[in-house]
C-alpha cells in the first residue's frame, strides 16, 4: 500500500505531467493560428483601449477588456523603448501589422485553456477522487477542439474557465457546514463573468439552483443569508464582464432580448446540414473516437441509475445545454462544446473510477488488472491524441492564407483590379493582400456613408471606427491592389460585369463556393449563386493557381481567376 505522502507525490505528479502537456499542445503552432473572428477581437480591444466603448455589441465583451489592458501595457512598454512616439505613430503601425496583437490574445487563450485544465484537475480531486481529477483533466487536455479553441484570439478559452470554475463552487456549495459565504459568493462571481463572456452559460444557474434546493431544508436559513453574497457579487462579476451597461443599462437590455434572433436566424451563414441535436453527438465522435463516445453514454446510463447529488447537478448542465443549443441549425459549431465537455468528462471520470474499483476489488491478481485498465485506458485516449498531433502538425507551416498572399504578391502586378472573397468590414478570412489607394477611398467612403444612414455592420463599424480605415488609407504599402469585395459572397454581379469593367483576377475560396452554391442558400439567392457555380465554366475565366490545405497547412483552399 502507498503511504499517503506518496499518494499526495503521485498526484502532484500527474498534476504537472498534465499541466505541461496541456500547455504545450496549446502554445505549439499558435504563430501559425488564423481564424475569422480573431480579427473582430483585436480591432474591438483597439476600440477599448482609444477609448470609445461600442455601445452597439454588448456580448462577448469580458475578453475584450482583457485584451485592451494587455494592448495598454503593449504600447506602454515600447513607448518607454522610444519605438512610437505617440499614440497615432502607434495605429499606423499597428493598423498594418497586428501580429503583436494577435499573439498576445492567443498566449492569453492558451494560459486561459491550460488554467481550465488545472481547475478540472482540482474539482476532480477535491470533490471525487484523484483517479477522477486525472481522467478528466487528461481528456480535456486532449480534447481538440479545446485545444484549437485556446490558440485562438477568441472568447471560448476564457468560457470555459469561467464555467469550470463556477462548477467548482456549485459542486462545493454541497458540501454543508463547510460552506462559507464566500463560496456563495465567488459562484455568482464566475457565473456572472461566464455568462457576460457567452450568453448561453445562463444555464449554469439550473445546477446552481438544483444544489441549492438539495440542502435547503437542511440550512435554510443560512442559504437565504449566503445567497445575498450570491447575488452581491454576481452583480459585480456582471458590471466588471461589461462596465458600460452602467452607461447605457436599457440599450444593454433591449440587446439581449434580440439575442434570441442569433438563435433562430444565422448571419451571413448557410445553416448546418443536421440540427444541433445530431450535430453535436457526430461533433463530439469524431473528436474523441468511439472509446470515449462509449464511455461517455455509460457514464450518463450509470448517473441516471445511481443518481447521486453531484452527479444529478452535473448532468442537469449536460442537458440544458443539450436542449438549447441542440434545437438549432444556425448555431451549430464545434467551439459550442466547450462550456459542456468538462462536465462530461467529469461523469467519465467517476464512472471509470467506480468500475475501476470494483473490478480491482473482485478476485484475481490485482497487477493484472491494473495492467488491463491501464492499457484499456490507453487505447481510449488514441483517437483524441492522434487528433490532437495531426493538428498540431498542420500548425508546423503558413496558413493557406498567407501562402496565397506571398504568391499574389510574387505574380499579379501591384495596382490590378481584382475581386476577392472578403468580408463587409474587414478582410479576416481572404488572402491578407492590401488594398491600394483608389480601393481604399471607396471602402472609407462607404464605410462614412454607413455610418451617415445609420447601418451599423456587424455591430463594429460606427462613427468611431472609421479611423481604421483612415489609418489604412494614410499608410498604403507600395505592394497594393484595387480590391472589391463580394461582402462576405453576397455581393456579386454576374461574370460578364466583371469583363466589362476591366476586372484582372478573381479570388474565390472553396468555403465561400460551397455555401453558396449550396441548395439552401440557391433557394435563397439565386443570383449569387448562378455567379459562383457560373465561374467553373464561363468561357475567359482562366483557374491560374490553387492553393489548397496541406498536412503541414491549415485553412481554405483559395482558386485564383485571370479573366
């Protein structure tokens, strides 16, 4: 038998052995990381940091107010180093090279995914045993699309540390004369920042609700007393997530009750093929492998027969959230799993640990067992771990992106007039190819002329961001093209108006071909997609390179059109 000093070793151990692994699988390849909506975040901590708040976007803001104290100290720090001289030498700069930025976002998501870990790890050990705290801080360690979702300059890393440390203080308000006031009090804190963070974390209030009624005849009174603590500081979790809603609270208000429009109509998307409710299940196979699916329904079946306190307060986050986001085709991704899979690898946890120790106890030689368990274990790990490298792998090289640009640059002359696959506001998912000074001056003017109507696009461009585009205008690089944009692929004219004023090159990506081309979206705007399925067959459309994902390379495949 071990003593408890190396029991506590082992699981100091395991804590670190999990911990580095966590953090290197997520720092790996983070230079290589491009994704759409990191652009939305860096230019939105800008805002924050010259200090115009957009009082048009009131979600997702909590990470924003991370980032721009981090774009603070940034600036701060190499103005002491004389490399701006104010901060206008600062935008010029930064406008034509975010890369700083976009790495120090990243670097917060990754410590924000590996913390996660850590906290998993903890709640695992605190409140079940140590074999729980390893098996579910390892699978979410390894889990994918966490790990992809913590490179990334978005909000979802810090989620699902906001979430896993509500669960923690939900799962501690059980335990009875050892909760304090404070315990009540950092729960409405972090379910405050979590749901600030992403609205639907809302939910964490059902097992929060459901803990709070297992120990209500018990304690009654002091429930009512701690619960003011709740509410107290969920209050200042919740004005610390967003400050301006002490700005403008009815304007705050009357955004979230239009939430529910995101729910049931898409921006700008063809909605998913399968409804959340196959989607996510489908998602969540394929990331971690038929093993842990398997696992995962025994763990629910084993909850639901049992059905211990802990293990009903988990399972009702599970499903609430299964519900809500499984009723939908339009919000149906992979990152909406992040808030759930810790809860889900808790279940696992506890239900290998429960048969782990019945199967040692039977009789038979206790090595052997443990060799079988161990190896079992093994081979359900190697699905997500295969993942996890193949990922890790396809971050070694230049996103497709950047490729496509270093090619443009190196063989379509500098001023061409080219139509491209861009975005209404911002280009974050095209080849990062600059626009000239004749492509800025339109951009700029219509931008202004937005701003004067009124339209305000994706919440982001007012009156205050139109010094971006300023910014861009004033510091064209030599290397510049005469860009238009097909607004996200919902601007286009046919082929033949694109010969007639003199258009050069086409850029399409494969993304944008097929959701345009899709049978939804034809039904819905046939002209758009006649123009993208006519570009295969369009006599003078000439496809001169394609520049398409490698093992090395991730993103989307890019066809380049002389006409």
């Amino acid at each position: 038998m071990l003593s408890t000093d190396n029991k506590t070793n082992i699981v100091k151990y395991a804590f670190c052995y999990i911990i580095f692994m966590a953090l290197f699988v997520r720092l790996w390849g983070i230079w290589n990381v491009s994704t759409t909506d990191e652009y939305n975040e860096v230019i939105e901590g800008l805002r924050v940091c010259s200090g115009h708040i957009n009082l048009e976007r009131w979600i997702k803001r909590f990470y924003l107010y991370i980032l721009s104290v981090e774009y603070a100290v940034y600036y701060i720090l190499w103005s002491v180093f004389n490399s701006f001289s104010g901060p206008m030498e600062f935008a010029e700069k930064i406008v034509r090279n975010m890369g700083p930025l976009f790495t120090l976002g990243r670097l917060t998501s990754v410590v924000a995914g590996t913390l996660t870990v850590g906290v998993l790890f903890k709640t695992g050990y605190k409140f079940f045993d140590r074999k729980v705290a390893v098996v579910a801080s390892i699978l979410l360690a390894i889990t994918p699309f966490h790990v992809d979702l913590s490179q990334q300059v978005k909000v979802d890393a810090v989620l699902g540390l906001m979430v896993v440390s509500t669960l923690y203080y939900i799962l501690k308000l059980m335990h009875g004369s050892n909760v304090s006031k404070w315990d009540y009090g950092w729960c409405g804190f972090f379910m405050a920042l979590a749901i600030q963070t992403k609205i639907n974390s809302i939910l964490l209030f059902i097992p929060f609700l459901i803990t709070v009624s297992f120990g209500y005849k018990m304690v009654k009174e002091r429930i009512f007393n701690f619960s003011k603590f709740f509410i107290m500081f969920f209050i200042i979790g919740f004005i610390l997530g967003n400050p301006p809603i002490l700005i403008a609270p009815v304007k705050f208000v009357k955004s979230i009750m239009g939430l529910g429009n995101v729910y049931t109509t898409g921006v700008n998307v063809v909605p998913n093929d399968i409804i959340g409710f196959l989607a996510y299940p489908l998602y969540y196979f394929r990331s971690m492998g038929m093993v842990i699916s398997i696992l995962t329904i025994l763990s629910i079946i084993y909850v639901l027969v049992h059905r211990k306190k802990r293990q009903i307060v988990i399972l009702s986050f599970i499903v609430s959230f299964y519900i809500l986001m499984g009723a939908s085709k339009n919000l149906v991704a992979y990152y909406y799993l992040i808030p759930v899979v810790p809860f889900i690898f808790i279940l696992v946890g506890e239900f290998l640990s429960d048969m782990h120790t019945r199967f040692v106890q039977n009789s038979g030689p206790v090595c052997t067992k443990k060799l079988i368990l161990t190896l079992f274990i093994f081979f359900a790990l190697i699905k997500p771990a295969i993942n996890v490298v193949s990922h890790g792998i396809s971050l070694s090289g230049k996103n497709t992106r950047y490729l496509a640009r270093d090619w443009i640059e190196a063989n379509i002359p500098p001023g061409s007039k080219i139509l491209m696959d861009s975005g209404k506001s911002i280009n974050s998912f095209a080849p990062p190819i600059a626009e000239n000074r004749e492509s800025m001056e339109r951009t700029l003017k219509k931008a202004r002329g937005n701003v004067n109507e009124g339209k305000i696009i994706h919440g982001m461009v007012d009156k205050n961001a139109l010094i971006y585009y300023e910014l861009l205008l004033k510091t064209v690089p030599v290397i510049s093209y005469d860009i238009t944009s097909t607004m996200f692929g919902l601007d286009v004219e046919d082929i033949g108006y694109y010969k007639k004023n003199e258009y050069e090159y086409i850029i399409l990506s494969s993304g944008m071909l097929k959701d345009r081309t899709s049978e939804f979206f034809r039904k819905q705007n046939s002209r758009v997609a006649s123009f993208y399925k006519s570009v295969y067959s369009e006599k003078g459309v000439t496809l001169i390179k394609t520049i398409s994902p490698t093992t090395y390379n991730q993103g989307d495949t890019f066809f380049i059109y002389k006409l």
